[in-house]
C-alpha cells in the first residue's frame, strides 16, 4: 500500500509540475491509460488515483469518451479585506471598479452542535449547541463566498465586536463546499476563519471559503495601523 500511495503522488507531482510549467497547457489532452502507465511503468490503479487526484485539484478535467484535457483556469478575481463589517456581511469585497457581491442566504439561524474548532474558539464545551447561518455571497449569479457564522446565541450573532482574529489556510473543499461554490470535493479553497471578540469574550465565529483558482484574498498594509 506504501508504494502505491508514492507511486501515484508521483505520478501527480510530475503532470502537475508539467501544467504549471506549460509544458501541458490548457485544452491539452494527456495522455491515455495504456499512454501514462507505459510511460510511468506503473499500474492502471496508480493512474486513476493519479488523475483522481488532478481531478480534484481542478487541473484536470475528464470528458466522457474523449479523454482526460488540461482544465482552462481563470484569472483569479481579487477580494479584498474589509477591517470593519457588521453581522452578515462579507469579510471581502471585490476591488472598487467591479460590480458587487450579493448575499443568498442558505440556511437561517439553525441550533446545531458546534464542530470541534468552533467550540474551542468560543470557549464551549464539545458538542454544545450553537446557531449556525450561511450565506453565498455571488458575482454575477454565480457564487463566490461561502460564509458561515456560529455564535453561541442569536444576541452573539448581532452583537458588536471590540476586536477580532484571523485564521488563513488552505485545504481541500468539502462535499458540501463544493457543491455550495460550483466546484467539486477536492478543489484547494481558501479559508479565513474569522473569531469575534466583545473585551475578552468570543461572540462568534465566521468563517469564510472561496475556492482558490477563482478568488485571490488581499489584505492591505494599511490595516495593519488600524
């Protein structure tokens, strides 16, 4: 099993390298089956968990009896970093010039048990209850942010902050994030997960998920004076 799961991450880092560096370009066609196996000596298992992988990742797409093509990929569009927004509304607008985001809510305050990350931030014990809202927020129809905000009550939910923190990372979309976003499971999405403070009590925690061949989150050296 360990040399199958080096094989194909092989496998994967080499078509990877070859798509960023053009040696595959957009609306390429990678090899076949038959092709990538004799070229990397290795099973048809790897290869499919090779392309799985590529897949997901969004630099891959495979189209029904003609083959696996090297995906086109957009010119990320830049949201930029707001330091002040009230409850329910977005961490990141597009840059001025653009058109705006508009919200949809998807879910509308719903008591649900707080994921383990959530209940540390907010001081809960485990498995403690909390009000969930989630909302896209779309460019021209099409989503753009995924925010979901958890705040102990629905007064946590309104209330105005005295300071905040912030969370970067990366990590591959969930089922649900995916769907949500127009991706698939599996596409690298930026995270930003953002907790609210009134002095020293977290109100809430709101937490942000762009996928990150679309969207480019900026953040300005003039907040760091704010």
């Amino acid at each position: 099993m360990a040399r199958r799961t080096t094989a194909y991450r092989r496998v994967a880092d080499t078509l990877r390298e070859q798509i960023e560096d053009g040696h595959l370009r957009p609306g390429d066609r990678i090899g076949s089956l038959s092709e990538l196996q004799e070229q990397f000596g290795v099973s048809d298992t790897v290869i499919l968990e090779a392309r799985k992988v590529l897949v997901a990742e969004g630099l891959l797409q495979p189209r029904s009896g003609d083959g696996t093509y090297v995906r086109e990929r957009p010119e990320p569009k830049r949201l930029v970093h707001q330091v002040r927004t009230g409850p329910g509304e977005p961490l990141f607008r597009l840059e001025e010039g653009e058109s705006g985001l508009f919200p949809d809510v998807l879910e509308e305050s719903i008591r649900v048990a707080a994921p383990a990350g959530v209940a540390r931030r907010l001081g809960l014990k485990a498995n403690r209850k909390v009000s969930r809202t989630q909302q896209i927020f779309r460019l021209d129809g099409a989503p753009a942010q995924l925010v979901t905000t958890y705040a102990a009550s629905a007064a946590d939910a309104k209330a105005t902050e005295s300071r905040w923190e912030e969370e970067l990372s990366s990590r591959p979309a969930l089922d649900s994030e995916g769907r949500a976003l127009d991706g698939v499971a599996g596409h690298l999405v930026t995270c930003v997960t953002r907790t609210d403070f009134d002095q020293d009590r977290a109100l809430r925690v709101v937490e942000t998920v762009v996928l990150a061949e679309r969207y480019l989150l900026v953040y300005r050296a003039a907040e760091v004076s704010t």
